[in-house]
C-alpha cells in the first residue's frame, strides 16, 4: 500500500482543510497517510473512526510564505523538513504539501535526490484543450535559469508522464516558442531545439495556443516563461468566469439560457480549476512529490493525494530513468 506523508501545516488555512482532504481521500481509496505537524491540531481534526488509520508525527515548526526557501534545510523540526524526510528514509512513497513551494522544491531535490542520469527536475502542471484531453507543460517554475540540456531532459520526463500516467501511447513534445519554424526562438530554445531532435516523439516548436489546442500533449519550457504562462492561464480562467457572471445576470433570457447551459458551465469549471488536479509534480525526484496550492481546499488536498498515488503506482522514475540512459548514452 503507498505511504503518503502529508505536511500538515504548510497550507494559507492551517490544518483543517488537509486533514479534512485526508479524510476525503481515505473514503474513496487505500493508502497509509502519515500526518506530520502539530499533533494535537490534527488529532482533533480526526474522527475518532479515522484514528488509527491515520500516523501522525509531531513538528512544532512551519515554514512560512515570507520565509527564504534557503531556511528550510536548516529548520528541521518544520513540518515540511520531517514529511521530506520520510520519503528520504523510505518511511513514505510521496510527499504532498501545500505550503511554501520554494522549500518543498529544495527539500525533495537536495534531501531525496535527483533521479540518475538527470541533472535538474522540472514542475508540470496540466493545461485542458479543446480536445478534451490534457497537454502536460514543464517546467513551471523550478528553473527559472536554464541550459538547453535541461528542456532536453524535460521533453524526456514530460514524454514518460504522458506514457505512463495520461495513458498517451506515442506522445507528441514541443518545444515553446515564438514561431513553429526551426529558426525561431531565443538561444536557449534553438539549442534545445537541436537535442530534442533526438527524441522521436518530438514533433518540433510550438506557439502559446498549442498548448490549448490539443496538437501536442507535453510543451516543453524553461520555468521563467511556464510560470508566466501558468499565471496567465489562470487569469485569463478567471477573468472569463467572471465576465460570464457579470453578462448573464444583466438579461433574464441570458439568465434563462444560463440555465440551460449549466451542466456546461460545470464542465467548463471543472476544466479550469486548479482544485480537480490538486497539485504539481516535482519530476525528476526520487519516490515523488506533489507541491499544491497554498490556498487548498480539502477537495484539491485530496485530488493532490490521488495524485502522488498514481505517479508511485505507474512507476514513471523507472521509465524517466531508463528512458534518459538511452538518449543521453548515444
């Protein structure tokens, strides 16, 4: 059975809406949540049913949102460090937290190590399409500096994802850019462009609109511009979920129509919201780790859970790792 240890406390709402995921989680699948934060927060959080399903290990510190990432390797008594550790130690499969993204990203590369043959991991998010499947985009936000050997090894780890987690049999990658001709792009990307030809799932640049359209599932990216593009596509959500709010309720045949389109605007939703992934995998860790949302509600906790589960389940290390042996051996 997968062991997930849980950083408690690393959430914008404190404990409840974590354990309140684990509570969810446990409901509908079988795992071993290991708990860690302040121990007796959460065991008045827990139903006294859930009890001894649920290990909880104490930790009177918390890594704060304000606090340097670079503080995190030395407060080992944070919440965070100790559910790293367990995954370090082989006590736990995953960590999951949605506290400070900074620390988690630092504790899971330089505690629990990089897998072999791979130099730096990569943040990936999942992005709907208008074909009503997912295309991965990575990195997101772990490498803000990046060589061209590091998006090689990008397209490697999204092209094992989305074999061994989407269930995509030959998966498209592409590389971000401003034009889809070989010649365009920046430095970086016309040298990565050159290494990604090794890889035969690579189908060459791509535009910001591929990423949405459907026509390649894993857009690879340095994590300066896949944050920005992160960012955007959660405003431009927003911002359109609002503007239909604002206009339907200004017509009463708009409000009519609304009705009528509502099991729609729930799919539209449940598209876009952050809360039906739960969170981002940290690629290219030994065992896994899931960085979630600061503002988590105990659904996106739960869905982040689910997440780690299926990453240690569908052995992608193995095939990253074996993958990378391959093409960079040649």
């Amino acid at each position: 059975m997968v062991k997930v240890a849980i950083d408690a406390m690393g959430g914008d709402f404190g404990p409840y809406p974590i354990v309140e995921g684990v509570i969810l989680a446990l409901k509908e699948r079988k795992f071993e949540p290991i708990l860690v934060g302040d121990e007796k927060k959460i065991k008045s959080l827990l139903p006294e049913t859930l009890q001894n399903r649920v290990k909880i290990i104490d930790a009177d510190d918390v890594i704060d949102m304000n606090d340097a990432a670079t503080e995190a390797l030395k407060r080992k008594e944070s919440s965070i460090y100790k559910a790293v550790e367990l995954v370090r130690n082989k006590e736990a499969d995953a960590v999951v937290s949605a506290g400070h993204s900074g620390a988690t990203m630092s504790l899971a590369t330089l505690r629990i190590g990089r897998l072999k043959y791979l130099s730096r991991p990569a943040i990936a998010t999942l992005m709907p399409t208008s074909k009503y499947k997912k295309s991965l985009v990575l990195d997101v936000g772990a490498n803000v500096d990046c060589k061209p050997e590091h998006l090689f090894e990008f397209g490697v780890m999204g092209e094992a994802y989305a074999k061994s987690l989407l269930k995509v049999e030959n998966p498209k990658v592409g590389l971000l850019s401003n034009g889809e001709e070989e010649t365009k792009g920046n430095e970086l990307t016309k040298e990565a462009f050159k290494l990604l030809k090794k890889l035969p799932s690579f189908v060459g640049n791509v535009e910001g609109n591929n990423i949405f359209d459907g026509s390649v599932d894993v857009v690879v990216c340095d994590g300066f511009t896949g944050n920005i593009v992160l960012k955007t596509a959660e405003g431009v959500a927003d911002a359109i979920s609002h503007f239909m709010k604002d206009h339907i309720k200004k017509s009463p045949v708009r409000i009519a129509g609304a009705m009528l389109m509502k099991k729609v605007f729930r799919l539209l939703k449940k598209e876009i919201d952050y809360s039906e992934y739960g969170g981002a995998p940290l690629i290219g860790v030994k065992g896994c780790a899931i960085i979630s949302h600061g503002k988590s509600t105990p659904i996106a906790i739960k869905n982040a859970i689910f997440q780690a589960i299926n990453y240690v389940e569908s052995e992608v290390n193995k095939n990253i790792e074996e993958r990378l042996k391959e093409v960079v051996t040649k």
